[in-house]
C-alpha cells in the first residue's frame, strides 16, 4: 500500500489575503507610537511647591505668563519636540512660587504634581498642573513630545496623596 500524502497548494486569492494581512501588520507597527505616562506624584509636587528649581532640568510653561495652566520641567537629556506648545523659560524661585501659588488659587480645582516616565519607567521631567497632564509621546532617541493638559475633561477623583 503506497500511500502518497498530497501537498495542498494555496490557491493565489489565499497566498494574496496572506500577502495583504502581512503588509497591514507590519504597517501598523511601523506606525505605532510609543508613549510614556504621567504619574502622580507627592515627590513631584513637593519639588514644586517648595519652589526649587530642578539642576539639569529646562523649565516650559503653557498659557499665560502670569498664570500658567501648566510648568514643565524636563531633563536636559531629552529634547522637547512639541515646544510650539510649550514657552520655554528659565524661572529662578520667585518665578517658580508666583506660577505655583497661581496654580494654587482655586480650592475647587487645586494643582497636582506628576512624574513624566519614559515606557521603561525611567523618570524625565516632572509637570505641574491643576488638570490631567496630555499625553507623553517618545520620538526616536532622546526626542519627547508633551501635550498640553486637558482643560476640557473633568478634574479626575484621584485624592491628593498624603504628606
């Protein structure tokens, strides 16, 4: 008894479907971004409201001078690439305290200190803000872009962490 085991050949609509489906998952990878998170942070907060400007740091805000919606403060090794969003500064402590103390002005919706990690958890640059930071997206190398924080989404429930 001889029995032969037929090899089954795809049919050409099965080997293009492949084709297709393997071209739609390598670009979707090769397009996919990679973000890093804030995190909330005591430690975070407490290097702003002691207003204490961070060596090795470059300093950005959003809004208005006199009353920033947000202060950014990013490692040197980084490269800010969204800094059409951002005013970069170089804020001594009394700069620092006026912005914190701004920040500080409402009861109601009091600022909070984040922590700005990479995807790996390696800390950047921390951000001080009274709303949800926007979202942290790494570029090559050392590149970052940070969005501004969201004014339009409620305040999120998160308690302040305790001191």
């Amino acid at each position: 008894m001889n029995k032969s085991i037929k090899k089954i050949k795809p049919l050409p609509a099965q080997r293009l479907l492949l084709v297709v489906i393997a071209v739609l998952f390598a670009g979707c990878a090769a397009g996919s971004k990679t973000y890093g998170i804030n995190k909330l942070s005591d430690d975070a907060a407490k290097a702003f409201e002691s207003f204490r400007v961070l060596p090795d740091h470059n300093y950005y805000y959003s809004g208005l001078n006199v009353s920033p919606d947000a202060i950014l403060a990013i490692h040197n090794s980084y490269v800010l690439t969204s800094e059409d969003l951002w005013t970069q500064t170089a804020p001594d402590g009394k700069q620092l305290k006026f912005w914190v103390e701004s920040l500080q002005g409402s009861v109601a919706n009091p600022a909070y200190g984040y922590t700005i990690l990479t995807p790996d958890g390696k800390q950047i640059g921390v951000i001080y803000t009274r709303w949800d930071p926007g979202p942290v997206e790494m570029g090559e190398g050392n590149q970052v872009s940070i969005y501004l924080p969201d004014k339009e989404k409620d305040k999120r429930s998160t308690p302040r962490l305790m001191r």
